[in-house]
C-alpha cells in the first residue's frame, strides 16, 4: 500500500497541525500518511554568500535511501531554500524519486514581521505541502489562482489559492495516481 511519508529534519510541529495536516492529505490523496523525525546532516548545502540552503543537495542525500518508488516521502525543513535562478523557494519536488522537500521558513507570518498566527501557518503548510506533492504525480503549474498548484511568486499567491485541486488538476491528479 503507497504511502506519504514526512520527514522532519531538525524541526518540530505541535500535534495539532501534524493531524491536520494528516487530515487534509489523507482526504485530498487518499494516501495514508505518516510522520518521522529524520537527522541528516544539512550543512554542506549551506551557502554562506546567499544564507540559504540549496534544495537539491538535501533531497539528493536521501536517494539512497529510497527503494519503494511508489511511496511518496516529503521533507520538512526551517531553513531558508533556495534553487539557482530564484531568490528562494518554498519548496521543490523530483517526481522521478518520489521526493520533495517545504520550507517551514516563509510560511510564519513572523518571517514577514507579523505576529505568530498558528492558524495562518498551518493553512500555508497545508497548501505547499499539497503543491509539491501534486509535482510528484507529475502534475504541473495551473493558471488557475485558487488551485493548490497554482505558482507562488510571494506568500500572496499562497494565501490567494486554496488547498485543494482545481476540477482539472484533480482528474488529472486521479489519473496519473492509476499509473505512477
Ligand atoms: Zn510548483
Ligand atoms: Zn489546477
């Protein structure tokens, strides 16, 4: 049986969002989703000149490590991403492995000079996670604001959209999970 399976490196989410979040994947996917903690070294994607973290050299540790292609597996990390070309990324996924990785980083509103709102980060969470895992059934970047895989430029693209699929992205969605 396929799974989504979240690792989280060096960080920590309350209860209450993990179940949320297990909530909406489970309804969205209809994947069973699990959660583990997951120590890796990350300092060597570490780049001093931009302080951000290059989203490929993490994800590409765990290819070894990755002998059911079927599952799906998420990495959640609280550094700043970035790949080359943009200024930083909420995150990026390599469908052909099955990974993926969300930076928690952007999605606090306290990062923007908000107030903590668990609330509003948890919706975030929801929303990029569900996008990079769309990119993994190899669903690409929808015109459509309100659809989960819709591009987010800023956090205000991410906010506009909701979490689920737009009518199309999911039958495409449906579709592609018979195959891949
Ligand atoms: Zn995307
Ligand atoms: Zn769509």
């Amino acid at each position: 049986m396929r799974k989504i399976i979240v690792f989280l490196i060096y960080t920590h989410l309350r209860d209450e969002i993990l179940r949320e979040l297990k909530s909406h994947l489970e309804d969205v996917f209809s994947l069973e989703t699990e959660f583990y903690g997951l120590s890796i070294d990350i300092n060597d994607a570490y780049n001093f000149t931009r302080n951000q973290y290059l989203a490929s050299k993490i994800i590409k540790k765990m290819f070894p490590y990755k002998n059911n292609w079927k599952d799906k597996w998420i990495f959640f990390v609280d550094v700043d991403l970035y790949t080359p070309g943009l200024n930083f990324i909420f995150g990026e996924a390599y469908p052909r492995y099955g990974i993926a990785i969300v930076s928690l980083t952007r999605l606090k509103p306290e990062f923007y000079g908000s107030k903590p709102n668990e609330r509003l980060f948890t919706e975030r969470l929801l929303k990029e996670t569900t996008h990079e895992l769309g990119h993994l059934f190899y669903l690409h970047h929808c015109e459509n604001p309100n659809c989960v895989m819709h591009f987010s430029n800023s956090i205000l693209d991410t906010d506009r959209k909701s979490k689920y699929f737009c009518l199309n992205c999911n039958f495409l969605l449906k579709a592609n999970m018979l195959i891949i």
